[in-house]
C-alpha cells in the first residue's frame, strides 16, 4: 500500500471524513498485517467515514502460514469504527477492474446484498 509509505511526506493525504480505497498486489499477509496497524496506531483509521476494499492480489505464500487473509486483518483493525466498509469491491489489479472518482464527494451505501456507490 503505497499510501503507508507516504507517511510523514509532503505527499501524506489528509484521512480525515474521507472514504479510504485499499488494494494491493504481491504482498505477504504479515506485510499487509504490519501496514494497516501502522494506519490504525497513527488514528488514520479512526478519522474516516468510511473503507473500501478491493483486489488483494498474488499475495505471496510465508514460510509460516499467517493465519489471516488480508480481509480478515482489515476487518479485524476496523470493526470497531462506526463506518461502512465494503469488501471486494471490484476495483484493483483484476481483469474486470471498475474506476473510482478521485477527489469527488461521494455517498457509499452498504445495502444486505450490494453497494452503491455515487457521486454528482
């Protein structure tokens, strides 16, 4: 997740009311584990209105089984926010990648059996 490495740059985005899209591809669960932790322990986390969660691609096999699938340590770092948070969003490194608006306000809905995602 680049936007872990961005942290104390001039490039650091501003989390606070946003509504966060994580994807990434070719990394180790324990390395996905160690950058969402560093999200929640900064209060990154806790200032959004909202997580969005796409493709977690070619994650690399550890030697010792982590125990964890990326969504499960994400959602294990977010429960306790009173926000939505959506899984599998069909946006990242995926065949059938779908666009996002950057920058746009945008209005999220968690409906029982799918997501609607808006913007003027």
């Amino acid at each position: 997740m680049l936007l872990v490495m961005l942290s104390g740059s001039v490039s650091e985005m501003d989390y606070t009311d946003k509504i966060l899209f994580l994807e990434d591809v070719g990394e180790q669960e324990y390395s996905i584990d160690r950058m969402m932790r560093m999200l929640k322990r900064s209060g990154k986390l806790a200032k959004l209105k909202g997580l969005i969660v796409g493709a977690f691609n070619e994650i690399e096999e550890d030697q010792i089984p982590f125990g964890q699938t990326p969504d499960e340590i994400i959602f294990e770092l977010v429960k306790e926010y009173n926000y939505p948070v959506c899984f599998n969003f069909p946006t990242g490194h995926i065949d059938d990648n779908k666009a996002l608006v950057v920058g746009k306000q945008v209005q999220l809905d968690i409906r029982e059996h799918d997501v609607v995602l808006t913007w003027d």
